[in-house]
C-alpha cells in the first residue's frame, strides 16, 4: 500500500524557516517524479514545487521561488521541502504527492497533509 | 500564468442525477487536464489525468472531455458518495501547473 507522511509542520515567524519531511513506502520511491501541493484551508489547491526521480529536474512555482528548496534522499525514502523567508502567505496544509507518470504535475497518491502556519 | 476558471461554482443535484462541470484554460492545454475530487478534511483524489483518462479504481460514471482550452467533467449519474468539491488542473505549462478555483457539488 502506497504510504506518503508528512511532518515538520507548525507555527513559524514571518521571515523564518521550516522544513517538510515526506516519508514515502509502499512503492519504488526512485521510480517516481514527487510533488509538494499546497492548500489554505477552506480554499482552493496550489502546486509548490516538483522533483524528477534523480533530482535532475527540478521546478518551483513562482510564488515560492528562491525561497523553497525541494529535495529527496532516494536511499531513504524521503522527500524534503526546505521553507526560508516564510511570509503569512505561505500559511497552507502542505501535501506530499506522488507523480502518476513521468515528470507530468499529475498526483495520484497524497499525504494528509502538514499544516504550516506563518504568523507572528 | 495559465488562468484555469470552473463553472459553476456551486452545483446543486440529486441522486441518479447526471451532471457536468466546465473548466476553461485563458490559453490552450492541448488535452492536458487532470480532474480531483476532495471531500472534507481528506486529500483530493485523482480522477482523470489527460483530460479523458480514466484513473484506474474510479468509476466508469466519471468521464471526462475536451481538448484546447475547454473541457468538462461529467458524472453519468450521481451516487450518494459523489459529492464533493471537484478541481480541474491543468499541466499544459508543467513549469505553472495550475488549478481551478474548484466546484462544490452539493445534494439539492
């Protein structure tokens, strides 16, 4: 069974850093392109920021450039999201989601999600 | 950025009902177009990916069409486990993949 878990969530400070961890199982982990997907609770969905199986490729949305820094450890399974200038705009549920095909944004399994709150 | 605006917003139907959902792309996609339902306090799921493919376990009542910069979801008749509030995607400018502002299907 495909498992994504996140943590590394919580309160931050304008202006600090965080960063998401995604625990990946159930599947080949370095067979697929991974994905960070953002929701403000109640509202509508964002896609962050995308990693190609061998961290060859990698793209952010402009919203987070040169801010965020996604990256993944193949031999232990994990994806990361590294957070820095964090701005109350960035206050969302962070999921991990696992690419369908190729490098395609397409996300066919999700995590429940980390909530990270930006405020002072 | 490519602007992705769904119609309605909200959808009011009933059981055995069936419905559609209109997603429109401000510039062309080809056919690529992904579709997600998400019900409360759960992670959406994956429905269609390029715009007519069917993701495998989701019901045959779900289907999806078009190409360019129009495209619909449609649900050939409603069960009680279908609403939800369902996002269209596109990926056409993978470096911006964007959503849509979402559409509540709600029991009327």
């Amino acid at each position: 069974e495909v498992q994504l878990v996140e943590s590394g969530g919580g309160l931050v400070q304008p202006g600090r850093s965080l960063r998401l961890s995604c625990a990946a199982s159930g599947f080949t982990f370095d067979n697929y392109a991974m994905h960070w997907v953002r929701q403000v609770p109640g509202k509508g969905l964002q896609w962050v920021s995308t990693i190609s199986w061998n961290s060859a490729k990698i793209t952010y949305a402009d919203s987070v450039k040169g801010r965020f820094t996604i990256f993944r450890d193949n031999a232990k399974n994990s994806l990361n999201l590294q957070m820095n200038s964090l701005r109350a705009e960035d206050t969302a549920l962070y999921y991990c989601t696992r690419g369908l095909d190729g490098y395609d944004p397409v996300f066919d399994y999700w995590g429940q999600g980390t909530l990270v709150t930006v405020s002072s | 950025d490519i602007q992705m605006t769904q119609s309605p917003s909200t959808l009011s139907a009933s059981v055995g009902d069936r419905v559609t959902i209109t997603c429109r792309a401000s510039q062309s996609i080809s056919t690529w177009l992904a579709w997600y339902q998400q019900k409360p306090g759960k992670a959406p799921k994956l429905l269609i990916y390029k715009a007519s493919s069917l993701q495998s376990g989701v019901p045959s009542r779900f289907s999806g069409s078009g190409s360019g910069t129009e495209f619909t979801l449609t649900i050939s008749s409603l069960q009680p486990d279908d609403f939800a509030t369902y996002y269209c995607q596109q990926y056409g400018s993978y470096s911006q993949s964007t959503f849509g502002q979402g559409t509540n299907l709600e029991i009327k």
